[in-house]
C-alpha cells in the first residue's frame, strides 16, 4: 500500500509539474512562424519589396506571424482586419515608432513628430499638427498653393497635346506634388531651391525604403557600410540641413523686418511656436528641421503615387472612367475647374479614391514597437519587438472584401458592402493612413487634394495609352509596383492627353 501511495504521489507531481510546464509555454507562446535558419532567422524569406513578402508569409501562416530578422530583432506581422483591431486594442502597449539606422540619423535622432517616443513633446507635436500646421484653417489658406501647382500640370498637358505629343504624368505629378509642399513649408522659397529640395526629397525616399543590413545583422555589419546607405544618409542629410538652415535664416531676417500681411505657412507657424515663451514645450531648431523633414517624406511621393495610381486604374477600366466624368459632368460642368471644395459633393470620386487606396495604399505597412509584453490571441508577443501593420495585405483580405483583387469602386457607393467604410482608421479593413494615436496627422489634407488632382485631370483630359510600334491596339497598363518606401508604379505614366475642354478653365 506505501509503495502505491509513493508511486500515485509521483504520478501527481509529474502531472502538476507538466501541467505547470505547459501552462508557462503557452503563457509566453510567441504567434506561428516559418523555418529559421541560424543568426539570420526569416531574412532569407524577405525578398523585396517586404509587404509582398510579408503577404506570401501571412497566405501561409495564418493572420498573425512571428518573425525573427537577423540575431536579435524580433517582428510580428498583421495581416488581416480581425488581427490589426485585437493589436490595437493593446494601443498603450506599443506606443512607438521604431528608428533604424537610417531615419535616426534623417530625423536628428528623435527629434522630429514621426519617430518621437511617447510622451509630453510628441502630444505636444500631434496637438500643434492636428490645430495649426494641418489643421483645417491652415490646409484651407494654403489651398492656392496647390491649385497654382495644378495648374502648371494641366499647362503642360495642354501644351503637349498641341504638339501631339505624349507626356510623362509621372514626372507631372512628381513635380507638382514635391512643389506644393515645399511651397506649404515655405511659400517665398526662391525657383532653384524648390528644385534642389525635390532632389533632396527623392534621395529621401529612396534611402529611408532601401533594406539596410546594419539593422538587422548589427554585429556583423556595423561600421562596414557594406551597401554604402550610410555614406548616402550622410549626403542626403547634410543637403538638406543646409537647404533647411537658409529657409529659417531667411524666416528669422523677415521677423526682424516690417510685419507682414501675406498667410503664415507651415514654416512660420513651426517658428512661432518655438518662439511662444508659454508653450509647454520649447521646440529646437532641430525639432523644426526634423518636422519638415517628416512633412516632405511623408507627403511628397505619396500625393503623386496616390494620383498616379488612380489614373492608370481608371485608363484600364473605361466603364469606370465613364462613370467619373459622367459625374463631373453633372456636379461641375465645363465651365469651371473642379476644386477641393467640389471632393464632399462626388461620391463616385470619393469611391475610386478608396478602392484605388484598399489596392495601392502608399503606405504599405504601418510599423509599432512594444514597450511590454502584450498577450493577444492566445500569444505573448515581448518587449522590444517590432509590430507591422501589411496595411496591403489587409486591404486584399478576403475575409473582409468580395472580389479583393478587383478594382470595383462600386463596393464603397450606397448600397456596397464598404459603403460604410470610411478612411479614418476606424475601420481596420481600410486604415491606408494608419489608425490609433500614430495615424498620419495628414489625413484631412489627403483625403481632400488628392482626388481633386485627378478630378482635374479627368475633367480637363482625356488620355490614352501610346500604341506601341507593331500593334493595332494599345495594351493595358502594366500595374507592377517598384521597390521602395512609396509603393509607386514600376513604369513611368506615359499617356497622350486630348483636351475636353478648350479653352482649359481657370489655367
């Protein structure tokens, strides 16, 4: 009897100590996750662009998956409604926007809005963004900017119709986007500056989107400039100190003269707020540098990509590109230009933009960091690991959309399924401008210039694809996106523009 006693004891702790064991596996159960090799974990599987790799791991894996990204960075990646909307009910919890190596060093480390930690000057920052700088007042005075910088496009369009030539839109676009926000930043900026601030705007882009080993393999990398990104960064970041240093001096010797009456842009509203003695927070030169630098990464490329994408959807779908300037047509006229304030009166228009955004969100991933261990969905996901929204992937989500690789505007007019869905960030199935505190502040003036761009175009234009040597007919457009921080087109734009008005109103 003692002997059976001892042996049902040990069966009893063995089951408790399992019991235990299991318990503390499943308490810190990290999400699924493909084959790691040694030191490089999941690298080898990142083949670019990310958010497409990101999409072929995810179509496997299920809708939350676990990667490693080298010896030590830790990643989990969303790509679904469901699980973007369990993650951002932990919201406090990953609060950050983590640096690599290239953005510490663009963004004077942590100096500017976008990769601030949270805390006291990043609400400062997003208060200052969401009231003044990008605030409806501000937007609506700064609106003759833009619509000076459109005008320029459709000039260029018209003349290249009169020759009977084709014309790059994509070059168009570039221009007229990059213009318009440099002139926002600082509306007095001399011809030859603004080109050299696009220049440097590009560089931008192209460095911060390239995929940089020192942030994944640091150990082995660091100090090398194996792919010479840091050399680059370095170019890139003096440039633009320099430009940005002429822009406040020449702000700083127009205070010290007569006041002026003209409208504030964003500069000088950056300006006077550093200067405020009551602000709560005192905001540095380098906090002004670092918060232009975010306004031009983060709006210049995007407004043209965003543009660019809703033409070439429209010119492969001319059913759809009917029904657009059908309904120019009736709300507008031929009388007048279309104009932002026209956006809130065309639903159709506004449907394109969101389906053209669900397809081809400029932003392709939107990119957190925990500060404590979140448990969601049965998994513990650690301190220090990076959380990526695949806003792609969620936007292409069958479980939330009919048809999801089909570009059907209709879905978003009353009586569609996404009739409903907004562009805000309350609705997971649609976040192209992110959702939660870290949503892109510029938001209001996006969703009401960038369809009035193309609204322009398509009231002022038609557009036609060239006929390529050899064939009857012209080809669909080829929709395959290059690699970088903005998902452009891989193609340049290149269409043959026939005025449907003439004279062109208001250019």
């Amino acid at each position: 009897m003692e002997g059976a006693a001892a042996v049902a004891a040990v069966v009893l702790l063995l089951a408790l100590s399992a019991a235990l064991v299991s318990r503390k596996r499943n308490k810190n159960r990290l999400p699924p996750s493909p084959m790691a090799l040694p030191v490089i974990g999941h690298l080898h599987l990142i083949r670019p662009p990310p958010h497409r790799a990101f999409d072929r791991i995810l179509a496997r894996y299920g809708p939350l998956v676990y990667l490693r990204l080298g010896p030590s960075t830790h990643c989990v990646v969303a790509g679904t409604a469901d699980a973007a909307r369990d993650l951002l009910k932990f919201e406090a919890s990953i609060p950050e926007r983590p640096l690599t190596a290239v953005t510490r060093h663009l963004a004077y480390d942590d100096a500017g809005f976008a990769f601030a930690p949270y805390g006291p000057h990043w609400r400062f920052m997003k208060r200052l963004c969401m009231s003044e700088l990008l605030g409806p007042r501000t937007v609506e005075q700064l609106r003759p900017v833009r619509e000076a910088e459109l005008g320029a496009v459709l000039r260029a369009a018209r003349d290249a119709a009169a020759r009977g030539e084709p014309v790059d839109v994509s070059r168009l676009l570039i221009s007229m986007s990059n213009n318009a926000i440099m002139r926002m930043v600082a509306s007095a900026l001399p011809g030859h500056m603004t080109e050299a601030a696009r220049d440097c705007a590009k560089s931008v882009a192209e460095v911060v989107g390239a995929f940089n080993l020192e942030d994944y393999v640091p150990a082995l990398c660091r100090g090398w400039d194996l792919q010479g990104l840091t050399r680059r960064t370095r170019e890139v970041r003096d440039k633009f100190d320099a430009l940005l240093e002429i822009m406040i001096t020449a702000k700083e010797e127009q205070a010290a003269g007569p006041p002026r009456t003209a409208s504030k842009d964003l500069l000088d509203i950056l300006m006077d707020a550093a200067a405020d003695p009551n602000a709560e927070v005192k905001l540095t030169r380098d906090n002004i540098k670092a918060f232009v630098l975010d306004i031009f990464t983060a709006g210049s490329d995007t407004t043209a990509t965003s543009v660019e994408w809703m033409l070439a959807h429209l010119i492969n779908h001319p059913a759809c590109m009917d029904r657009l300037r059908a309904e120019l047509d009736d709300v507008v006229g031929g009388s007048r230009l279309v104009g932002e304030q026209d956006v809130a009166h065309l639903p159709y228009l506004q449907a394109v933009f969101k389906e053209t955004l669900r397809l081809q969100p400029p932003a392709v991933f939107a990119q957190r960091e925990t500060i404590e261990p979140v448990h969601v969905r049965g998994y513990t996901i650690p301190p220090k690991t990076s959380v990526f929204f695949n806003i792609f992937s969620i936007g292409r989500d069958p479980g939330s959309w009919e048809e999801p690789l089909q570009f059907r505007p209709d879905r978003f007019m009353p009586g569609g399924a996404g009739a409903a869905v907004d562009l805000k960030g309350q609705h997971m199935q649609l976040m192209p401008f992110g959702s939660g505190r870290r949503a892109c502040p510029g938001m209001g003036l996006a969703v009401q210039a960038v369809p009035a761009f193309l609204a322009a175009l398509v009231q002022c234009f038609d557009w036609a694809v060239p006929i390529p040597q050899g064939q009857s007919k012209a080809p669909p457009l080829d929709m395959e996106e290059a690699q970088g921080l903005v998902a452009a087109r891989k193609q340049p734009l290149v269409l043959i523009p026939t005025p449907r008005l003439n004279p062109l109103p208001g250019v």
